[in-house]
C-alpha cells in the first residue's frame, strides 16, 4: 500500500481519468440530442436535402443544354424558311389573311 504523495497523485490521476470518460460521454450525448434536434428542425422547414438538391440542378443543366439545341435548330430552320419563301415568293404552308367581307 502507497503513502504519501505517490497515493495522493495516483488517486488524482484516477479522477481526472474518470473525469475525461465521462465529459466525452457526456459531450457524445448533447451531439447526438443537437443532430436530432436539428434533423427535426429541417424536416418541419421542408429543407431540401443535399441529394435531391443536386439531382435538380443537374436535371436543370441539361434542361438548359437542350434549350439551347433547340433554339439553334428552330434559328436554322427559320432561315431556312425564310430563304424557301424568298425564293418561291410566298411562305410554304403559311396562309394568307384572309380579307374580310
């Protein structure tokens, strides 16, 4: 059996041991209640969640890429239009006003 100081230090050394476990249990304990409480917090705002997020924006880009496909092919074939009427004089498929009586 230890006396003396040596006695007194290993008793302290126990504690402040004791101590570290339990402020890291503790501290495990209030993160786990701040991520729910969070999660729950969200989920009441209809927070969109990072995933969906970036299946939107992807879903966007190539909506956007198609956009500008298409209006390139309606330019072309407005000009192609354009030039089928310039030559024939008269817009194929296009009616005329008709006059009114």
């Amino acid at each position: 059996m230890s006396t003396g100081p040596n006695r007194i230090l290993d008793e302290l050394a126990k504690l402040v041991t004791d101590a570290a476990g339990a402020a890291q249990g503790v501290r495990r304990e209030v993160e786990t209640a701040f991520r729910g409480q969070a999660e729950r917090i969200l989920n009441s705002m209809e927070v969109v969640q990072r995933e969906e997020f970036d299946a939107v924006r992807d879903m966007a880009a190539k909506a956007r890429e198609e956009n500008t496909k298409l209006a390139a092919r309606i330019d072309a074939l407005e000009s192609t239009l354009a030039e089928l009427a310039g030559s024939t004089g008269k817009a194929a498929g296009v009616a005329t006003p008709r006059a009114k009586k």
